[in-house]
DNA sequence: AAGTGGTCTAGACCACTTG
DNA sequence: AAGTGGTCTAGACCACTTT
C-alpha cells in the first residue's frame, strides 16, 4: 500500500479515536510530515484525499479541521428533496415517536447485528414550506448508540448526524439509497393528509460511518405531489 | 486563476474539437508539459481531475486515453436502476418511436433553445431480465445532432451516449435527475404492462456536455414493482 | 509579522505494459 | 529495453487569516 494511504488510516484512526475534533484545528502539515517520518507532499495528498470525502475541512491561513455534520453539510449531502419549482430549504423536524425494540430481519441485515438485538427507533415527520412532505422511519443499533434517549433527540440544536457525531462519536460520511414508488399506507398517508394508496416515493437509506459500517437504516415516504427526490449522476465523484 | 485549470480548460477544449479521440493516447506528461510550458506536476494535476470526473482515462504503462461512453461507463455513471434482489444488468433496449418535431416549453428551457425550434424525439422501452421495466422517452435538439436519424439508432453498436460521442462529437459528463413518484398514465402504461394510475417512479434528466451545456432531456417511466432507483450519497464527489 | 494552506517546480525512483 | 503513468521527495513562492 502507498504511503500517503498509510498516513490516511492514521488520520481517520485518530479522528475515530477523538484525538481529533471538529472544534480544533489538526496539526499543520509540517508538523504532521514530521510525526509521520514523509514528505509534506504525501501528507497533502492524503488530506486532500479526505477533504474530498468532506471528513476533512481544509481552510488557507486558518487550518485543517474535523468536517461538521452541520444543518448546511446535511443538506448539501444527505437531504435530496427539493421543491419542484426549485425551492431548498432545512425543514422543520417533528419528533412522533421513540422506542427501543429488537432488530427484525431487515434491520439486522441492513444494520449488520443479531436478529433480535436491542435497537432504537424513530419517527419523524419532516415539514417543508409548513407542508408535511416526509415521514421517516429510523432505526440504529443500540451497541452503537448506547442510552440514546428521547431527551437528547429533542434537546438537540443540529442535525440528527450532528447528534450522532458529538454525543457518540459516530461520524456518518456517505449513505446508499434505493428510492421506488409505492401505494401509501398507514400510517405514513396519514401523517401525510394523503388517502391511501396515493403514489408516494419510498427511500430506503443505509447511511455508513467512516469505517463503512453501516450505522443507521432510515425508510422514508415521501409525498411528491410538490417535491422532487433529486439526484446527481455526477462527473465529480 | 491556477496554471493546472488553464491546462484544464486547454485540454478539454482539445478534447471537444477532436483533436484528441479515444482510440489514440494522449501525449505523454512530458510532452504536454513541454507543449504548455509548464512542469509535469502541473500537468499531472489537470490530467488527474479530469480523469476523476472520467472524461479521461489513465492506463500505468499505456498512456492515457478519451474515456468512451461504452457500455460499462453508462451502467456505473447513468444507469441506476437495478434489481430489488441485488441484481444489476445492461437493458435490452428496444426503439419504438422516432420523430422529428418542434421543442414545447419543457423541452425549450431543458435544452436551452427557442421554443418551436427543431427537437428529435426517442422512444426506448428497456426491458431486465425479459421484462419491460422502463419505458424512456428523449428528447434532444436538432442543431446538436444534425441528421440523426432512424437507422443510426438502430444500428448502433453501444449505447445512445457512445453515438452521441462518436458520430457528433458530443461528450456526456454528466446528468441531473428529479425523481417522483406518479400514477401510470398511457402509452407508458401499456408499454410497462400496467393498468392505469399504477404507482410508477418518474425520473426526469438533463444530460450536460463537458461544457455544462444542456445536451438531452429524457423521462423515464419506471417500474419498481421489482426494481429500485439508487443512488448515493457519497463521499467521494 | 507569523503561521496556515495553495500552487508550482525539478527530479528520483517504482510499477506496469508493450515490443 | 523502452516508454508510460504512479509515488515520493525537497524546496520556493503565493494567498489568506490571525495576532
């Protein structure tokens, strides 16, 4: 393996660690060629690398920072529902439910644990334009989020990944989805003020941690009557 | 701006004219360097970010080359539709209209022409694993494909994105999707074996050339009965 | 002024493909 | 053996932010 790829686990190993957090800047680059006996140029590459991949933040004149999972990150990468006249907003997250329970089949394929392990669900409705547009149903492993409460979900300023990030260290960087229509049901087309069996978009998320260990499942039912899921069949991985 | 975008925008516009094509490799870095009188380094830089968004294509010991829009390229850059069961194949693509016509509305803002100028529309029905599954209808402007015609879409050996590279000089390098979930309507209904106001996915694209311009606006009409739509939300852009 | 990341250079050596 | 891209080094200078 290349060095500047050895010097990259190193860095994600200290970010894992706590070693490194968002609030303070890494070591400069000289300082880092140093610790790791190479040349500045291989550790740029791979910061460069993990700046790309949005775990890095890198600033001229201020320095290289832990990336924030904040409310303009999300939306940026993880929050794919537009307005169809192009409208973009943060939307207003309302929290229905929370409970704990044991990992059906799905969720412990998805999640890679135990049929039958405790995990925590959740259920938010998500208002875009005082509109509610999505109903979302999250599951993560307890082993990952121990005594994850309703408190915390609700007293939380940021994102939800912010929450994850700062009270568990669980830093999600990318997520695969597999988006299909579907006939609405209940209780999504009621939260939704839709009759059942409307068509709805129906996004099944697997988000994944900087390991790639998949950390949480989220199935959200979308209303597309005004809004579009929207993606990028992008040229910049 | 940077001496490596200069190289950049050079060689791509060296691409764009033809001066550069798939089958031949391009320069050595030494050369380029030369030709652009700068250092290797910064050749290497520009060459490195257009290979990351694949419109270049570097092969250690060969050289590098024009990326084609072959088949393997469209399945893993457009082609985003793929068994429930994990199961991922290229469509049998069969053509069930073709027709010159004047651009409406929707098409004239996608495309970026007047309205009424001439468009060719494209029916595709794609079947997976012998079913049909999607039923695409395309639409793209004349002035960019001057004398496209029937026989060139059935006789074409790959993809519709390789003849738009080979025989027009138009390379695709990206594509914006919207994706919505809608009752069927006809004729796709019929082509997807549907009864009417089934849920189907929608998907509306804007393919975009290496300039950023608007090359082909296509709507999809899928259906997820045993298909999903996926996408993801990387980290590597 | 001092310290950070951003760009550019020049050159050495390695890994891979082709003739 | 010759030619290609891939990695790594060492250093200069620039642009930006903070003190």
């Amino acid at each position: 393996m290349a060095l500047y790829q050895e010097v990259k686990k190193q860095l994600i190993a200290d970010i894992q660690s706590g070693r490194f957090v968002p609030e303070k800047a890494l070591p400069n680059e000289t300082d880092l060629a140093a610790r790791f006996a190479v040349s500045v140029g291989t550790v740029r590459r791979a910061v460069e690398e993990l700046a790309s991949e949005h775990i890095l933040l890198r600033q001229q004149g201020r320095g290289t920072f832990v990336a924030r999972l904040d409310q303009h990150r999300f939306m940026f990468q993880f929050f794919k529902i537009d307005g169809r006249n192009g409208s973009r907003e943060f939307p207003r997250v309302d929290l229905l439910a929370f409970s704990a329970g044991k990992a059906n089949v799905a969720e412990s394929l998805a999640l890679d644990v135990s049929i039958g392990a405790k995990v925590f669900r959740i259920d938010n409705l998500l208002y875009l334009q005082e509109q509610p547009v999505v109903h979302d149903h999250i599951t993560v492993a307890a082993s990952r989020f121990p005594q994850l409460s309703e408190e915390q979900l609700l007293q939380r300023s940021g994102t939800i990944y912010e929450l994850y990030q700062n009270a568990f260290g669980v830093v999600v960087v990318n997520a695969d989805e597999r988006v299909r229509a579907a006939p609405v049901a209940e209780p999504s087309a009621a939260w939704l003020t839709l009759g059942v069996g409307a068509p709805v978009l129906q996004v099944e998320r697997i988000a994944r941690c900087i390991t790639g260990r998949p950390v949480e499942l989220r199935v959200s039912v979308v209303n597309t009557a005004a809004h579009d899921y929207v993606a990028s069949r992008s040229n910049k991985p």
